[in-house]
C-alpha cells in the first residue's frame, strides 16, 4: 500500500517577523512560499498531481516560480504504492535547496563590495549562516488499507508533532566576537567593523554605504538580513521594491489626491514639489514604488513623501548642517505648497497590519475521514487564499504579503481595514460552510495591528499578531489593537457583528461630528471606577456609573459646541451598548473610532469651506 508522507519547513513565525522595513516583510514571507512550492513541485514530479493534498492547488502551474500563488509551509502527499517516503524527502531537499540557493545568488549579486580598502562583506560566513537557516522535516506512514488515509495521516502528524520535540541541535560554524544583527540580534554580522569605521572617519559616505550594500551607517546585517534586503522576484524587473511603511500610512490621503487628480492645480503643486526635491539634488531614486504601484499624481514616487518629517531623511548625505538645514527648509515650504491645495495638514501617521487564522480547522480536517474529503478542504483554502488577494487588494487597495491555507497577513489601508477583515471572515466562512458542524463551522478570527510608521517593523508585526491572539480567545472574532506611543496601546475585541459594527457606527458618529471627542476619555476614567468591585457593592456602583455614563454623553456639546447635546438616535444606540459590552470597551471603541475616522475623513474630498 501507499504512505501519507507530511513535510514541513521552518522556521516561520520568527523568519517573517524579523523585519525592520517592509521589504524585509514581505521577502520572508515570499522566500517561505517559493521553497514550499518547490517541494510541491517535486513531489508532483515524483507522484503525480492527483498525489498532492496540499497545498490544494488547481493547476500544476500554480506551482512554479512565476505563479503569484501563495503556499503554507506544510506539503501533505499520498504517496502511490512503489515510491520511498525517504527518497522522496530527499528530492524534497534537493528541490529546496536548490530554490533556495537561486534565491541566495540573485540577492548577493546586489551587492557591490567596491568600497575602497574592501571587501567588507564576508560571503563565505553569509553562505553558511543562511544553509543553517531553513529545517526541512518529514514523516510518513503506510495506509494499511485502501480506506486507511485518515488513521495513516493522523499517525504522521502525531509523529511530525514528536520530531519537533525532540530536535537535536548542533553548534553552528560561524559563530565570532562581532556585533548581532540589528533586525533579530541572532546571526553575526557579514559586514566588516572597518567598513562602518570609515563613516567615523569621514572617508566613506553614508550615502555610499547603502548603494552598495543596502544598510545605513549603524545597520549590522546578517547573511540571512542581507537576503531579505537583497531578495528579488526573478520575474518582476521591480521585485526588489517594497511600499514604505510611510507610504502605507498615507493610503488615506492618496485616495483624495486620486479623486481630485482631474484638477490641474494639484498635478502642478506636486510637480513644484517634486521640481524643488530635484533642484535640491534629493536622492529620489530611492523614493521609488514599483512601476505598477504608481500613483495618478505622485507618479513613481513613495508616498512617504507626503510626511514632513520624512523629507529631513532626504538630505542625511549632506555634510554641511547648515546646507541641510536650508535645504530641508525649502523641501518643506513646497510639501507644504502641495498639502495647502489637496486641503489637509499631513497625512494621518498610522498604518495598519491584518492578520487572519481559521478556527477549528484541526476539527474540520479531522472530520474528512476519506482522502477526496481532505483533497477537497486542500482545495477550497487554496480558493480562499486566491480570493484573499482580491479582497485585499482589488477591493480594499491593500498590500497582501501572504494567503497560505486559512492564514492572511497584509497591509490594509486604515480606512478601510476593518471592512477587509469582515469581508474576509464572511468569504472564509462561506467557502468551508460544509466543512463542519452547524454550531462549529470553521470560522476565521481576524486581528488589526495599528502603528505609528515610524515606528520599527517589528515592532508593528508583534502589534498585529498580539491583536490576532485576542481574536482567536473569542473565535469568529475581531479585535484591533492601536499604539499611539504614548502610554498603553488601546484594545478591543468581540465577535463578529459585534465589535466591528460599533466601529463602523461611531466612525460615521465622528466623521459627522456627532460625537465629543472628549467623552471617550471620560468615560474609560469612570470605568475605572469599578475596578476591584465586588458583590453588591458593585452592582450599586454599576448602577451609578451607568447612569453618570449617560448624564457624560447628555452634557458633551458635539461639533465642537456647535450643537447643544447629542442627537437622541445616538444616545439612543450608545446608552445599550453601555450596559451590554461595558463602559470601558464601549470607550476603547469610540477612541480607536476616533482615529478610524481621522483617515476616513482624509480619505474623502474636502467639503466646501473646509480649511486645509
């Protein structure tokens, strides 16, 4: 009889994590996918395509380098009769290996050891930092019989389960006394101090540091760092480029530039803009988005731009301070020029990072006792993770980094993130409806990490996956998790239907204006109220910050004293959701509604008389 061979390959979560930019990002995850896909390239070689459980893909051309298919990092086969589980581990290997190593070479072909008195990069120590990097693992099982598939593939995940516990780990080779990586801080540095001397001793320029090797004047990198900035997509001329994290934050206000762009002043203020950035000699080739990410109006260039406090970066490589003083001076006079007509201050500073994972999937794979069972689940992922891509970035304007499976991560447009995400959940839903029971179908619980763009990419990477545990507590859950760098981050989560639908209202409450923008606050510090209450006291206590609740809400004058109290159809919604969900969620909720409406406000055309 046959075997259910399982591979896995690792490290994941902290091989994507480990990302200061976003290009480092969405390399890991690309880089994970392509040797996953290679795998499952070999084995359908090997075994047929009808032998691939997963990942479900349609056609074997899914498969290959140039397909924009994403894939998870476990292959599951049927091996046929005749075939050896270890031989074909072992051609997995190979095909990974040798992935892997295309990969490695067109990212250290990016860089250009010239600088004077070099080479400052130690290859032989990068080559084999990044063979230590990626864990093939395997395990099999024979089918005892022609209807044995599930008892053979639960016995092989039991026993993967078991080799990941029971790993053996040997000293690595190229350990040394030099400084860690800046990104993880667990390889050594490939770059030589004396290259990073030469910026103390004025002879070698900053600027000349990241054309040749992609890092700034304090930026270690290992082998493993240096292939995620170096990395590039064989087919696409612009793989190596990646949306900023500036960029991304201003998605809400690239969205009015696109609706005004038929006005000629805005074309003209950006080309003045743009005109002094040259005049300047900034280095704008390196404020480039890919060619197929170009704007209506800003053209190729990176929306970070749009942020005041991103054009000083600009001007790094000029020694003279007072010529960069003058000059950042002057960039800004014509950014602000631009701002003035589009009639805004600056683009809302916050991004947002979505991450979906289903619920009970181990239940509803358990639950296909036949191989065509399991092969159709494989299938209906492999569906949602194409339609994943269209959600996200046809129609939500987003950024996918990764669909694999029932899993998401992307960039999504704070405007728009929370209708993503539903949108997400209920396609999810709808695709593996029949995959489970009536009272626990698969579902998928969603998390929104919110960040300030100048803060590191890690940092808003734990943000969001901190955002989907919360979810995933609950289960068909949403939760969104904002930091806004000062004190602690701001959370909230619920089921769908729920948590998402008060956002949705109190984001129209505060575009309209319909709001205080104060009574939030007020309200989480009158929640606080109840903290170490107990028994009757707490019912009594209850019942008096209830009422106080609602006495905040009556006194507050929305439209900034415009209007006497609020409108009796808000209070009306406002003062249930009181007593149903808390006073404290209900307050995180409207504060985080606050900022949801900040970019959805920038996101729409100015009103007539509205002040820039």
């Amino acid at each position: 009889m046959g075997h259910v061979l399982i591979l896995s390959i690792g490290p994941v979560q902290d091989f994507i994590a480990s990302a200061r930019r976003s290009r480092d990002l969405w390399f890991g995850s690309w880089l994970l996918s392509e040797l996953s896909k290679a795998i499952g390239l070999a084995m359908v070689r090997a075994c047929g395509f009808e032998a691939l459980v997963f990942p479900g893909v349609a056609r074997v051309d899914a498969l290959l380098t140039a397909s924009e298919t994403s894939v998870a990092n476990k292959i599951v086969v049927r091996v046929p009769d005749g075939n050896d589980p270890a031989d074909l581990a072992n051609r997995a290997r190979e095909a990974l290996e040798k992935r892997l190593e295309q990969v490695r070479e067109n990212a250290f072909e990016q860089i250009k050891d010239k600088v004077e008195g070099g080479p400052y990069f130690r290859n032989e120590r990068a080559l084999q930092q990044i063979s230590e990097l990626i864990e093939l693992t395997w395990a099999s099982t024979p089918e005892d019989a022609p209807d044995d598939y599930q008892k053979a593939r639960q016995h092989t995940e039991a026993l993967l389960a078991a080799r990941f516990n029971t790993r053996l780990w040997g000293s690595v080779p190229w350990g040394d006394s030099v400084p860690k990586s800046s990104i993880d801080g667990l390889r050594e540095s490939v770059l030589q101090e004396e290259l990073f001397d030469r910026i103390q001793q004025g002879l070698t320029s900053a600027e000349e540091i990241r054309r040749n090797y992609g890092v700034g004047p304090s930026e270690r990198l290992c082998g493993v760092g240096l292939l995620k900035r170096h990395g590039r997509r064989e087919s696409s001329r612009y793989g190596h480029r990646f949306l900023s994290t500036g960029h991304l934050a201003a998605w809400p206000l690239l969205e009015r530039i696109t609706v005004m762009a038929a006005d000629e002043q805005i074309q003209k203020a950006w080309d003045n803009y743009i005109g002094t950035l040259r005049l300047l000699q900034a280095p704008l080739d390196e404020a480039e988005v890919p060619r197929d990410r170009g704007h209506e109006v800003l053209g190729p260039y990176d929306g970070s731009l749009l942020f005041e406090g991103r054009v000083a970066e600009l001007f790094e490589g000029v020694i003279d301070r007072n010529d960069r003083r003058l000059r950042t001076t002057e960039a800004r006079k014509a950014l602000a020029g631009f701002l003035h007509v589009v009639g805004t201050q600056a683009p809302v500073p916050y991004y947002a990072i979505l991450l979906a994972d289903g619920d009970r999937m181990g239940e509803a794979i358990d639950r296909q006792a036949s191989f065509e069972g399991h092969k159709e689940l494989s299938r209906k992922l492999d569906e949602f993770a194409r339609e994943a891509r269209k959600i996200v970035e046809n129609d939500h304007h987003g950024e996918l980094i990764y669909s694999g499976g029932d899993d998401v991560l992307a960039f999504v447009p704070l405007h728009r993130a929370v209708a993503c995400a539903r949108q997400l959940a209920e396609q999810f839903e709808k695709l593996l409806e029949t995959f489970g029971k009536p009272d626990s179908c698969p579902t998928l619980s969603v998390g929104i990490g919110i960040s300030h763009f100048m803060d590191p990419m890690g940092q808003g990477l734990n943000l969001a996956r901190h955002a989907e545990k919360l979810a995933k507590t609950t289960r068909n859950a949403l939760a969104v998790v904002v930091d806004k760098r000062s004190g602690p981050a701001t959370e909230v989560s619920g089921r769908w239907g729920t948590v998402d639908q008060d956002l949705d209202v109190f984001v129209e409450m505060h575009v309209q204006d319909l709001v205080p923008d104060g009574a939030a606050y007020e309200l989480r510090e009158l929640g606080r109220l109840l903290d170490g209450a107990t028994g009757e006291d707490k019912t009594t206590l209850k019942n008096l910050v209830g009422k106080e609740a609602e006495r905040i809400l009556r006194r507050k004058q929305p439209a900034h004293g415009a209007k006497a109290e609020i409108a009796k159809k808000d209070l009306d919604y406002l003062t249930p959701r009181l007593a149903e969900e808390g006073i404290p969620a209900i307050a995180d909720r409207l504060i985080i509604a606050r900022l949801l409406a900040e970019a959805q406000i920038q996101a729409s055309l100015p009103t007539k008389g509205e002040a820039p």
